[in-house]
C-alpha cells in the first residue's frame, strides 16, 4: 500500500534551508531492503510478485515493443539491462525493442526494495526488477501465443517463439505486431513459465547499449534540453552560506535588462526569469541582495574537522560489538593506531541540476527533470505549488550523471522550480537551471568524516581486537527517511561497511558520533562505503604487513564465512599476477575487497611512484553480482567507477572559508583526465544467483587498493583523503 | 540581428553579440546536442567546430563568428565522422552520454588532423574533455579503433 502522507509539519528551523520551499514535510514509509532480494538471506521473495505486463510492455501494431522504464539511467546503463530482462523472456527480437521512462506512479513503479516509493538508487533498478520484468515479459509472450493459436485455429502448445516471431509447425509465421490487439484482451497469466537460464537468448549475452546511437548523434535530449512553447529559464541567486536567507533584494537593475521577464523571492533565494540562460546570468549578476545570515553556518571545514577530532576522543553511539575490544587490544602483542579524514565530495554530474515545469492546459503540472525518486519529486512539486499529486505529472529525462545528487530526501531543486512556478503563477513553462558554480557551491556533499581505529594483534599475527569511532554528519537525521532508517541515533548509511565488517574479528567496537553542522549532506555514489571501505581495507593491509603475512592470504584467513568475498578476492590477485615476481623499484601492487548493495568486488590497483609523482598505472577488478545481465556494461560501470573514484583519491575536497564554500568549478574541483585514466581490466565471477547491481559497488575499493599500493611501492602509508601525494616526492 | 552559418544553413540569430555562441546555439535556436558543463573552457562539453577546428563554444562570442562555419555534433558528416560515430556505437562508450557529443567533436577534430594518432597525440586532443563517467578508456580505444576504420 501506497503510504504517503502530506502534513503541514513545520519544517525544523536546522533544516530550513534545504525543506523550506516545499512549504511541509513529506512522510514516507521507506525502506531499503537490501539483503540480496533474496528470501533465502532473509530479504524480500520477489519471485511472489504479479505479473505485470500491462504495466511494463507495449506492443504496436508497426512491431516495436516499448518497455517502460520505472527508473532514472543517469549513465549506469540500466534501461539496456531492464530492457533485456524482459526482451529475454518475451522472446523479442532485439532490434524491435525500445524504451520509454515510466510515469510516476507508486503503485505500479514502485521499487520493490524500497517499499511503497519509486526511485533509483542502492544501485537496486536490475536487483528489485528481476522477477516483475521477467514475469511482465513471460507472460506477455503467453498472451501473444494465445493470440495466434486462436487465429490460427492450433494448439497454443505447438507455437513456438523466437527473435519476434511466433511460428508453427504447419508453417504458419507471425510477428508480434500482428495479434498485440487480440493479445491485449486475453487473461493475464499469473505465474508464467520462465525461462532456465540455459534457454537465455539475450540476459548475459551483451546486447548494444540501447542509448549508444542517441547519445552519439546529439539527439539524446536530456532534462536541460527539454524546450517547451514559450519557456523561460530561471537562475536563483542562493546565499553564499548555507541556512542563510533573503532579507533585502534590490531588483531594478536586473528588472531592467532587455529580455529579463521577472524576479521573484522564493524561500531558498532570489530567481530571476529571462528568456534564455545568459541572459538570466548576467541579470542574476546584477542582482542587489542582502542576505539574513543569523542562522547561517560560518565554521570552516577545517575547524569542523578539527571538533571532530576532539569529539572521536569521547564516547560515541554503540552501532555494533562483540567480545572486550579494549581488554582484547590491552592484552595484544602488537597494536596498530590510525586515523583518516575524508572531505565533503561535490558530485560533479556533467549536467548540472535543472528542472522544468509547466502548467498545462488541463490544469495539471507537467515536470520534465532527470526524476530519481518520483513518488518524493511528485509529491514535494505538488504540496508546494499547493495542489494534490495527482495534479502533477512527471516526465523522467536522460540524466547527465547524477552520483546520488538528484535524489535528495526533500527534492530540494524539484521544491525551488516549483516556488518559482507558484511565485510568478506560472504564467509560461519555467526551467530552473543551475549554473557550474550553484551546482557545485550548493552543499549536498558527501559529508565530511573522521575515523579512527585501534587494533591489536596477538602473538600469532591474528586480529585480537578492533576499536573503531567515527564522526560524521548523518544523512538521513532531519530527512523524511530518519524514522526508517535511523536507529537509536545511529544512521545506518554512516557505518555501512564498517560495523557491519564481514571479517570475522573476535572482539571489536564500533562507535559512532553524528555531526551536527549545517552543510547539507547526502549520498554520494556508494554512500558510507566511500569511507568506511577505505579505512577497513587499508588498516587490514597494515595488519598483515605488522604480521608478516601476504594482503590477500591474510584477508583470505578471515573471510572463511564470506564465501563470494573470497571469491572475488582470489580471482583478482590471480588476474593480477599477485604473488608473482618482485616489481620493479618504486611499483607496487595493492588490494582491497569490499561487499556492498548485495555485490562484491575485488580490486588490484598496480602504481607507480617515481619523481614525477604517483601514477596509477592498473587496476584488475573482480565482480560478483549474481547473473550478469549484460557483461559489457557490468564492466563499463566498474572502469567508469575507476574513472570516478579516481579524483577523490589524488585531489577532490570541498572546503569551507568561514562558511562559504571554496571549490565552485571545475578548474579547482578538476575531475579524472584522460592522461590520467589507468588501464582497468574487469573479470566477472559467473553465477546463476538473481542478480545485484554495480552502479556503485566499484567505487569503495578503489582509494584502499591504491593507498596499499602506494605502501607497496614507496613503504609510505597515506590514509586520509585525498592521498597526500606531495609528501611522497620530498620522501 | 546576427546571421550565422550553422550546419550549412545561414542561421538569424536574435541575441546580443557578447552572448556565448554556446548560449545562442542551444537556446535561441535550440538546437541541443551541444552541452553546457562548466562555462569557463574547463570541460569541453561545449565543444563545436570553427571552419573545422574544435572550440570551446562557451567562450566563443556570438558577435565574433563572422562567416565561420560553425557546426555542431547535429550537422557531422564525412568518413571521419562516420567512423568516429561507429567506433563510439561498436564500443558502447556512452555512460550518461552528456560530455559525449564534446568528445565525439574534439576526436574527430584530431583524427581529421592525424587520421593515425598515437596515444600521446590523444592525450594532447581529449586531455581538454572531460567525462565525469570515466570512459576514458573506451574513449581512447574508441579513436584508435576510428582510425584503423579509415585506414
């Protein structure tokens, strides 16, 4: 059941500045099950749902078959694989297949690992989809057959159906576009047969990408290509510190300029409306505003840094523990101190955020934006321009990245397009465009953290015990989801990867502190593994080295029950020459492996450091997750997660100057280059397990294996990030 | 009024001449293959071509494009650009696809000066664009691939 409920909650002053233009608080009873979506391990038995073909497959009389997409595909491919599933069990041909992005509609579209909510993210779209896609497209096909053995006058039995066409024996031959009229009125079959994986025709085969030839030709249109009649973009002159807002706006200049149609105050800045973007930029600049700055946030990421560190020193939030770490590592022959600091990380997507609304001529609102959570985006536009959600009507567009960014728990940029809207009664189509700079300086970072970890081995090389505290601003306190996702103060989205460890230590501690500053924060493409993977894989490697013992046997020894860790772990040292002959001087090999959203990895990071610097010259993954549905694009998710992760080791932070961020571009917030891209090499474990994703899962194990790989190569060990390279050319 | 050459078609423009020919392009006369991505030459998704040479259309003053013929990834055609296209499709280099149509010009810029480019020539060309999505790699095997096409 569909549980959305609209209060008129005040929004908690903390928070003003991320909620206030929503005019309320959305309440959703959310989860995130991600156990696999497998009863076996306890998750949810997917493979109960109905079957859906109505809600999922269109088949036209001309012989296409469209399948609808309940998902946002941001880069990550899915609507090749989602198209697949059900391409596969329909028996389609794949070049009559195409896809169009589902409607908002929580009932149908919801993400069976979220509840009652659509959206994408947890890199669940092919893991919660599996079943219903399989089942929409067997029983389609069912209904086709009946179609033509009715029409043919044979048994259904005898039909036969291969690339689009259904065949019998007697030489009969149709195509589907032929009987999709006489099949639409035919019984839905609720359990249809579905395939074994050995009658597969397209799953694991390695279809084209679906989107290859648009997003080739320039005609892929994306939410900031989206062109209404009469359109006018809007810019929004935000505070320069975060909880600030509007006292004073002296708007005659700006009102002035030729082509400047209004300027209206919203509760999250000032907008300006013109008649294309750089006019709207260069009317924004001449923008007089006073800000109320006495609710704002004016520390310093450093000085935020630095409470941190005194915060770690006192006791935390028990998130999990077994055994008397403290006695454990007392007692211990060898003790191993660290500490690792991780800065705010901007997203960074190419396209930077920007929505559309228009009010149509039925009195609807029609929403064109690179949609992420549909059910929170349509009911967040609706209470602020004060209609109910079925007034609004989304369309999801091609997304140019995203990384997490365009789904915040409060649809902040969906909430700001539409109090322009409502402010200037929405007299024409408004498209909310953010510049570089608002995207980048706009807050919604991964939140900044601090870890530490003491642990002790016994006489023998083995983990006697782990203490663990971390110090960070949570995610989801403040947010719609903290009644459902936050437990007993602790945010599972902070530990994530940490207190959940699967190598198996016989005593240990894992403490968490929430961090209380007013720089929004939010999910950053793999969440709480950006950090806590980090520092897992990095201080296990210093174990194994204060043990004498190889990284990747040493990891083997306590991974005994993790038995697909284990796997990918051994088939990325074995692809990666692991163990082999000494590389040459100043090279290095690293390893780390990390489970996370039901997937495994396994990463071999080869560096080199010599006078010129550090280069990552490498990288051999493994991957686990479950049946591959499309190889190829399961290994351009974990070279691009390379790609990406690569800049938040050598250089990425957002920083604060008394409160105003520093970083607004790309030219100080410099992505990976070419010149800088590794050779990756992707190695996919086969399997017959229902499948996981991979959106994210590549990026926690790249900055451990690089830092272990750095250790290998220079016997330096550099644990926060960034890497602080420049340290080792002086060494 | 400013009357440009886009495509091959002579374009009207209604735009001040100090609007960056990226802005004029994708909003007065939307056509929007070409993207926005940083505004300040950093990024190279605004990528177009100048009689022929790659430039940053962000920093490209309307006002100064005079009778250049300007073209967007809308208007590519000729065997390199065919071959560039087909390299990008054989490949699957697309992820989110933003920065690609920046790439796609900036690679065909390069494979029309050096139809057989070394990896150092392509470090030099793409250096300049950037994918957020990481597909440097195919991107890189993309152009090598393009140019044993037109070999």
């Amino acid at each position: 059941m569909l549980k959305l409920d609209l209060t008129d909650a005040p929004v908690p002053s903390r928070r003003a500045f991320l909620g206030a233009a929503a005019g309320g608080a959305v309440l959703l009873a959310f989860r995130l099950d991600l156990r696999g979506a497998r009863a076996a391990e306890g998750g949810p038995d997917l493979s109960k749902g109905p079957a859906q073909p109505n809600a999922f497959v269109r088949i036209a009389a001309d012989d296409t078959v469209t399948v609808m997409i309940k998902h946002l595909d941001m880069g990550q491919g899915n609507t090749t694989g989602l198209a697949t599933i059900l391409a596969d069990e329909l028996d389609a041909d794949w070049a009559q297949i195409r896809v169009a992005f589902a409607p908002a509609d929580a009932k149908l579209y919801n993400n069976m690992l979220m509840g009652p909510v659509q959206g994408t993210g947890g890199s669940t779209a092919i893991a919660n989809s599996w079943f219903q896609l399989r089942k929409a497209g067997a029983a389609a096909r069912a209904m086709l057959v009946a179609a033509a053995a009715d029409s043919w006058g044979v048994p259904a039995a005898e039909i036969t159906v291969a690339k689009g066409v259904l065949s019998h024996k007697s030489g009969k031959q149709g195509r589907f576009g032929e009987f999709a009229g006489a099949a639409a009125a035919k019984p839905v079959p609720q359990e249809p047969r579905l395939k074994s994986p050995a009658e597969w025709t397209l799953i694991g085969k390695g279809v084209p990408r679906i989107d290859s030839v648009a997003k080739t030709d320039g005609s892929a249109i994306y939410s900031l290509d989206v062109r209404r009649p009469g359109q006018v973009t809007a810019l929004v002159a935000h505070p320069p510190r975060f909880g600030a807002s509007v006292r004073r706006v002296d708007a005659e200049a700006a009102q002035g300029m030729p082509g400047v149609v209004a300027v209206v105050t919203i509760p999250t800045g000032v907008a300006v409306i013109a008649r294309d973007t750089w006019t709207a930029m260069k009317a924004r600049e001449a923008l007089r505003v006073e800000w109320d700055e006495s609710a704002a946030e004016r520390r310093s990421s450093d000085a935020i840094l630095a409470e941190y560190r005194q915060t770690a020193t006192t006791p935390g939030l028990v998130a999990s523990q077994a055994g008397d770490a403290d006695a454990a590592i007392k007692g211990a022959a060898k003790v191993i101190e660290a500490e690792f600091s991780f800065p705010y990380l901007a997203h960074a997507a190419m396209e930077p955020l920007n929505a559309t609304i228009e009010r149509a001529a039925d009195g609807m609102f029609d929403v064109y934006a690179g949609c992420q959570i549909q059910t929170i985006e349509q009911a967040v536009v609706a209470a602020t321009l004060g209609v109910t959600t079925d007034k609004v009507r989304l369309h999801t567009q091609w997304a140019g990245g995203s990384f997490g960014r365009r789904a915040t728990p409060g649809a902040d940029y969906f909430a700001e397009a539409a109090a322009i809207v409502k402010a200037w009664d929405g007299k024409a189509p408004v498209h909310l465009v953010w510049t570089r700079e608002d995207d980048m300086a706009g807050g919604y970072y991964r939140p900044q953290v601090y870890h530490t970890v003491k642990a002790g081995l016994d006489a023998k090389g083995q983990v006697a015990g782990w203490r663990h505290t971390m110090v960070g601003k949570s995610i989801m306190i403040g947010s719609p989801f903290e009644a459902m996702l936050v437990k007993n103060g602790i945010d599972g989205t902070t530990v994530e990867g940490a207190s959940d460890t699967p190598y198996g230590l016989p005593a240990y501690r894992f403490e968490v502190h929430n961090g209380r500053e007013g720089v929004p924060v939010l999910w950053w493409r793999s969440v709480g593994h950006t950090h806590t993977a980090h520092v897992m894989e990095v201080v296990i490697d210093e174990l194994a080295h204060a043990a004498g013992a190889d990284p990747v046997a040493y990891r083997l020894s306590l991974l005994t029950r993790a038995p697909r860790l284990s796997g990918v772990l051994r088939l990325a040292a074995e692809k990666a020459g692991w163990g082999g002959k000494n590389p040459e001087k100043g090279r290095g090999l690293g390893v780390a492996v990390h489970q996370s959203f039901g997937s495994y990895v396994a990463m071999v990071a080869d560096v080199s450091a010599g006078e010129s610097g550090v280069k990552v010259e490498r990288v051999i993954a493994a991957v686990d997750v479950g049946v591959a549905v499309n190889p190829d694009v399961i290994r351009a998710q974990v070279e691009g997660a390379v790609g990406f992760a690569l800049s938040s080791v050598l250089r990425n932070r957002i920083t604060l100057k008394d409160g105003v961020v520093q970083e607004t571009n790309f030219d100080t917030y410099q992505p990976t280059r070419l010149t800088e891209m590794p050779r990756v090499e992707v190695h996919i474990v086969p399997s017959d397990v229902p499948p996981t994703g991979i959106g994210e899962p590549g990026v926690p194990v790249l900055a451990p294996a690089i830092s272990n790989a750095v250790f290998a190569a220079t016997g330096q060990r550099l644990r926060s990030l960034p890497l602080d390279l420049s340290s080792l050319r002086g060494a | 009024m400013l009357t440009i050459n886009l495509n091959g078609t002579a374009r009207e423009v209604d735009a001040d001449p100090d609007m960056p020919l990226l802005w004029a392009i994708r909003d007065r006369l939307d056509m929007t293959g070409t993207k926005y991505g940083c505004g300040i030459a950093q990024c190279g998704a605004c990528t177009v071509h100048l009689d022929g040479q790659p430039v940053r259309s962000c920093q490209t003053r309307l006002g100064d494009v005079g009778a250049a013929k300007v073209t967007t990834i809308e208007g590519i055609n000729g065997k390199v650009a065919e071959a560039v296209q087909g390299a990008w499709r054989r490949l699957d280099v697309v992820q989110c696809g933003y920065c690609q149509s920046g790439q796609i010009m900036s690679a065909i810029g390069l494979l029309t000066e050096k139809p057989k480019p070394t990896d150092a020539d392509i470090d030099s060309a793409m250096d300049g664009n950037i994918c957020r999505c990481g597909t440097y790699q195919r991107i890189r095997a993309a152009i090598h691939e393009a140019a044993r096409s037109l070999a």
